[in-house]
C-alpha cells in the first residue's frame, strides 16, 4: 500500500467521522423527540386553583382547604370544601423539516398525561414529602404548523385528602410546601410515531386565606 493511497483512506475516515459527530450534534436535540416527522413544544403552560377556575397564571398557589358558605335551616356557616386543580397548556406541532408540507399524516393527538411533584431540597418522598404523581387521559387531535389547548388535573381532589398535603390543613405541618411540577405530554401521530414534551411549572400547597 503506497503512502499516498494510506493518507487518502484516512481523509474520507476523518471526514466521514466529522460529519457523523455534526450530524448528532446538530440533530441530536430532534432525535430524541421520536422518530416521526413531526414533534411537539409547549407555547404555554398555566395552572388555576379550583376554587377560581377562570384565573389561569404561569404558577400554581393550590389551597388544600376552602372554607365555603353553606346555608343550613337558615343559618349560614364556613363549610370546609377540597377543589381539584387545574392546568391549561398550549401545546403546538412542528415539523423538523422546515420545507416539508404538512399533510394530515403529521396531526398528532395527544392521548395522556403525567404530573410528578418534586422539591428542590431533594425531598422527594411521595406520599410523605410531595403528592404522589398520576397519570390522566386527554385527547385532542393538533395538525402540524398549529397549536391547541389542553385542560388537565393539576392537583386531584384525593392529593388533598392524603399526606402530605392533608397535613397543611389549618396550618399544620410544614405549612407550605413549595414544588416543581413536570408535566409530560404523550401522543402520537397519524403513522402512529409516539411523541412527548415536557414542561414545568411552580406548585406551591398551603392552606390559603379564604375570602368573606
């Protein structure tokens, strides 16, 4: 083997081993969103107690008791009530190829959800120091280059009857506990390619004053 043809192979070996690692590198980020042709982002996440079901903000204060008025024989008295929480999140889908045209093969519908609670102190028990996580259905059906909303539980009623959130009820426990809330995204397109996203949001548990 001459010298020259030995330099030549190990350039196309240098060069074809450059363009894989720019390849991973640069697609890396869009790999990892799933085979499809298509993968979903979060343009908005928003969360609202239930007891104001109407005021959606970027954070969560999630009262585990409301003190309500029930009317009984006449006379009127604080009744202690649990509402479930809610979130909002506008979810859009994007193709990963900018000139590609989007057909009705590339609509995704989302199918479920899951909520995971965790604290930044590393206390993470669930059950003990944070609200066991779940999983909830949803089904909506976006078409690639639009986005929609989806409403989910946040907050179920029963995570207010259980530690550790029961334990905040007339100021007990800790008082507040104050989380992050990952919820991801789970659908699929029309291929039946799985897609996800994830996003995060500010959950803050306390037993909150009452308004007369």
């Amino acid at each position: 083997m001459s010298t020259r043809y030995a330099l030549s192979t190990l350039t196309r070996l240098a060069v074809a081993a450059a363009c894989v690692i720019a390849s991973a590198s640069c697609g890396g980020d869009l790999l990892r969103t799933g085979r499809g042709p298509v993968f979903l982002t979060i343009v908005q996440l928003e969360g609202a107690k239930g007891n104001s079901p109407g005021e959606f903000a970027a954070n969560l204060l999630s009262d585990v008791q409301t003190l309500v008025d029930v009317e009984v024989g006449g006379v009127t008295t604080k009744q202690p009530t649990i509402f479930n929480d809610i979130g909002r999140a506008t979810l859009a889908v994007e193709s990963k190829n900018p000139d590609a045209v989007a057909t009705a093969l590339n609509s995704v519908t989302i199918t479920r959800y899951r909520v995971v609670f965790r604290r930044t102190d590393g206390q993470n028990r669930p059950g003990i120091d944070v609200p066991y996580g779940f999983d909830g259905g949803a089904t909506v059906t976006i078409t690639a280059g639009s986005s929609d909303s989806v409403v989910f539980d946040i907050v179920r009623h029963q995570a207010k009857l259980e530690p550790p959130l029961r334990n905040l009820t007339g100021f007990g426990g800790l008082g507040f506990i104050t989380t992050i809330a990952e919820i991801t995204f789970f659908g699929r397109d029309q291929n039946g390619n799985e897609v996800t996203v994830s996003g995060f949001m500010d959950v803050q548990f306390g037993d909150f004053g009452d308004e007369d």
